[in-house]
C-alpha cells in the first residue's frame, strides 16, 4: 500500500520566489543541447507556493530516469541534463522562464510543465521558436491538437478521460445521479468542467451544481456552502491539493458527505498528506499505473532508479509521471539517432511503433500527440494509505 509523506518539502521552502534550481551540470553545459557529450532539457515548473509538491515530484522523477539513463552510458554517448525553473504556477513565470531556457540556455526541449494556466502561456513560446513540449503534467485538451500543436508530445491521459470515467463510476458503480463540481477559477479548472458537463450530457443528466475558487488560494468556505445548498451526491474536485483538502476538511465538519472524486492533478501524495483522517472514502483517479506495483516492470525500473538518485523518497504517481516522462525522452532521442535535431526527434515519436516502456505503452501517430489513454482509479482507505480500487463502492 502507498503511504504519502511529503519529499523535499523545507528544501523547496528555501528558495525565494522564481529562482533558477541548484544546477545538475557544469555552468556550460546548457550551451551545448543536443551537441557534444550533453543533452540539456528545460523544465518550468512549480518548484514553491501552493502547487509545489506536483512540481518537486515531477523534477524528482525526471531526475531519477536521467540518471538511470546516464549510468548506463546516456543515449548515443551523451548524458541527459535537466535544468529547472520555478514558475510557482502562474502563467507570467512560466512564460519568462520558458523565454530563459531557450534563448540562455539552448535547451533541445522542455519537458515537465506543471499546469494548464502555465502551459497555456508558455507552449506558444516554444513553437514560435521551434522548440518541443513534451509530457507537460496536464490533461488539457487544447494540448491535445496534434495538427495545431505539432511541437507537443503528451504522455497522459486526458482531462477529458479522467472525468469521464469518474462520471461512468458514479452512475455505474453507485446509481449516483446528482453531482455537483468544485474547479479551480482558470483553464485548468474549466478544462475539467467541460470534461465533467461533457460527460453528464452523454448520459442525459444535469450538473446540479458548480462551485469554484481562485487559483493559488485556499478560498472555499462559498464554493462549500453553493456546494451543500443543491446536496449533491458527489462532487467532482477539479483542483490541486490544498483548496481541495481544505474544502472536504471543512465539508466533514458541517455534516456534508458526499463522494468526493479528484483527478490526478491534484497530486495524490499531497493531498493525502493534508487530509490525514478526513481522507478516508476520497477517491482520485490516475493517469500512471500504481507505483507500489512492481509486478510492472516500468514500475520495478522507477523503484529502483528512485532509490539509487533520491535514497529515501517514497514512490508516488507524480514522480512516476516525471520518470516516464524522461524515459520518453530518452527514448525519442534513441530513435532520432546520433546527432538528433527537435525536429528529427518529433518525427522519430510519430512514426515510431507503439513504445513498450515496460507494461505502460505508448503510442503516437501523425494526428495523435497523446502516447497512453489509461485511466486507473484509487481510493484513501481507512488507514491513510491510497490502493487501487476496480470500482466505487458506497
């Protein structure tokens, strides 16, 4: 079972507001990219503020599969690099973050993004210059526009996904038909609303309610009192974690139990952390597979390479995203061929056969930028631990 401490926490604390990583290279090596010995890859990326586990976890996984990869010698001889920015999720950082790593940095790519807001500011930056996006830790779906977006690579599953399987739970599993939803007041948030209205209209049902808060804050007491004036029987929380463990922590309080269902942004690992007991019954769904299962082989890989470059980081979903995320990379790199450019490199991933990252496949097309369509369910149980669930149950 997965017990969800936070990692890095009072590190991340440290840093002041949008400061470049510690760096992982020497100070010249990002002039090199895709030339040379080195491969330098950027990432902005919530690295402090409120989001900043997702952003922590996902540097951590990257990190983790860059190193796995350089050990064994890196790809066609040279050494993948990362280099992070803290964007602190708003739009207005990421976007002079992204500015920075191209133009001072040269990196060959970005890969990592945390959030729709930021993506959205920051992914015309990169296609303007000619840059990919790869794995950015969003299902939103103007990201998922292969011909208009042609310099994105997605590995996840989409919002649109998520929300719909959570829909198909709630009226399947437990003949639930009144949901009510809590988003996050941006692109992220109205992503996922979209995704939930979408999914009600195919089964001829409502939305009884919608409630939202503004991004980067903890501002819920009005969303959770629209919330329980309409009594919904579940509520779909389109947030990140500390909004969304604020408002169940107070819904628990006032006697308001409905099923509350995340999606996978809203960072698993987290969000246990905030709730401790109040967690219990809160179901999340994922784009990953378990990252206690090593039964999995690309998990057995994650465990192991997690160890060796972070001794004593627990497993969880974003570091896993973040670690298939640089396996993808690598991968890209491997078949584009020595001496790779960007565009060899998107070329390579869209014509490339299904990719077998070890039990999580991936698979692109010239009119298909997303790699997986998996979507799992989990479940906090009594004990505070998150495990998979096959189904809801009440």
């Amino acid at each position: 079972m997965l017990r969800v401490p936070l990692f890095l926490a009072g590190i991340v604390l440290s840093f002041p507001a949008f400061p470049a990583m510690a760096a992982d290279e020497p100070p010249d090596a990002s002039t090199t990219a895709a030339q040379g010995g080195e491969v330098v890859f950027g990432q902005s990326a919530a690295l402090t503020g409120p989001a900043s586990e997702l952003g922590t976890e996902m540097r951590l996984g990257l990190m983790s599969a860059f190193a796995e990869v350089n050990a064994k010698g890196g790809v066609h001889g040279r050494h993948l690099v990362l280099r992070s920015l803290d964007d602190a999720y708003e739009p207005e950082a990421a976007v002079a973050n992204t500015r920075e790593l191209i133009d001072e940095h040269d990196v060959f790519a970005l890969v990592g993004a945390v959030g729709t807001p930021t993506s959205r500011a920051a992914q015309p930056v990169t296609s303007d210059a000619g840059v990919p996006y790869i794995a950015p830790f969003t299902g939103a779906e103007f990201l998922r526009d292969a011909e208009e977006q042609s310099n994105v690579v997605n590995v996840r599953a989409s919002y649109f996904q998520e929300t719909a399987e959570i829909v198909a739970r709630l009226t399947q599993d437990l003949g639930i038909t009144k949901i009510g939803i809590l988003y996050q007041d941006d692109s992220y948030g109205r992503a996922g609303l979209a995704g939930v209205r979408r999914a009600l209209d195919a089964r001829g049902l409502p939305l009884v309610v919608e409630a939202n808060y503004p991004r980067n804050t903890e501002i819920v007491k009005r969303a959770l009192l629209d919330l329980r004036r309409f009594a919904p029987e579940a509520v779909v929380i389109i947030g990140a974690y500390q909004p969304a463990a604020t408002l169940i922590r107070w819904a628990r309080k006032v006697g308001f139990e409905p099923i509350f269902v995340n999606i996978s942004f809203v960072g698993t690992s987290a969000l246990v952390e905030e709730l401790g007991a109040d967690g219990a019954g809160v179901y999340i769904t994922q784009v990953v597979p378990f990252p206690e299962d090593i039964r999995v082989p690309v998990v057995d890989h994650y465990q192991k390479a997690l160890a060796a470059s972070a001794p004593g980081a627990a497993p969880g979903f974003v570091s896993l995203e973040g670690y298939l995320a640089g396996r993808l990379v690598a991968e890209g790199l491997r078949i584009a061929g020595a001496g790779a450019t960007r565009e060899a490199f998107l070329d390579g991933l869209r014509h490339a056969p299904p990719i077998d990252l070890g039990g999580f496949e991936l698979e692109y097309g010239m009119d298909d930028n997303q790699g997986s369509d998996r979507v799992y369910l989990t479940v906090i149980d009594a004990n505070g631990d998150v495990v998979p669930a096959q189904r809801m149950v009440p």
